[in-house]
C-alpha cells in the first residue's frame, strides 16, 4: 500500500512499524467497496438530509447512495446536467453527500 501511495503522491502516516495510507481505499471491486462506504457513512447522515447524486453516474455510484437515504430518511436531489451552476443550487447546509463520477466508464468521457 505504501508503494501504491508513493506512486500517486498520496500523503502517507506512520503507525508504529508500518505505513498506514490515508488516502487510498482498495477493495474488491466498486460494487462493494461503494457498499461499504454507504454502510460506514450511513452513520453521519440525518433524516432530512440531503444527498445530491447526478443523473449520469455508473448504477454502481447511485444504488447504494439510494439504498442509504431510504435507510437514513433521507432526501435524494438529482443534479440533472453538467452546468456546475446548477450543481452549486442544490447545495445547501442540509447537504452531506454529493455522488458524482469525473469519468466515465463506457464512453470513456470525462465530466466536471
């Protein structure tokens, strides 16, 4: 892991023999890392907060967010273009997690 961080200039710390990475979460695949983190911050989330997830994500960047506001009783908002402008007027004080992919999987493009 200490390598990998080293690699992409990732800011490591030291743990009492070993390189503990700060920055960088490797796992099986997407599909349950992305479960994983859902589940782990579940705990910071308040019904009545909000989540932003954008319209073009992978299924993989918007299920587990969806499962987690209906655990949460949360409200989903659904940023519906690639205007940053219109990102920014979703964004409130009530908003904890905002879902969005820089690239995308399939048609290679890459978004805001």
């Amino acid at each position: 892991m200490f390598l990998l961080g080293s690699f992409v200039s990732s800011k490591t710390g030291s743990g009492s023999h070993h390189h503990q990475n700060k920055n960088i979460l490797l796992h099986a695949n997407a599909t349950s890392l992305f479960h994983l983190l859902a589940q782990h911050y579940s705990t910071y989330i308040n019904p009545g907060d909000d989540i932003i997830i954008w319209n073009r994500n992978h299924s993989v960047n918007v299920q587990h967010w969806l499962q987690m506001a209906k655990y949460t009783d949360a409200q989903v908002k659904w940023w519906q273009s690639a205007n940053l402008d219109d990102l920014k007027s979703l964004i409130t004080p009530r908003t904890k997690l905002v879902a969005v992919s820089h690239a995308h999987n399939v048609l290679g493009t890459l978004d805001p």
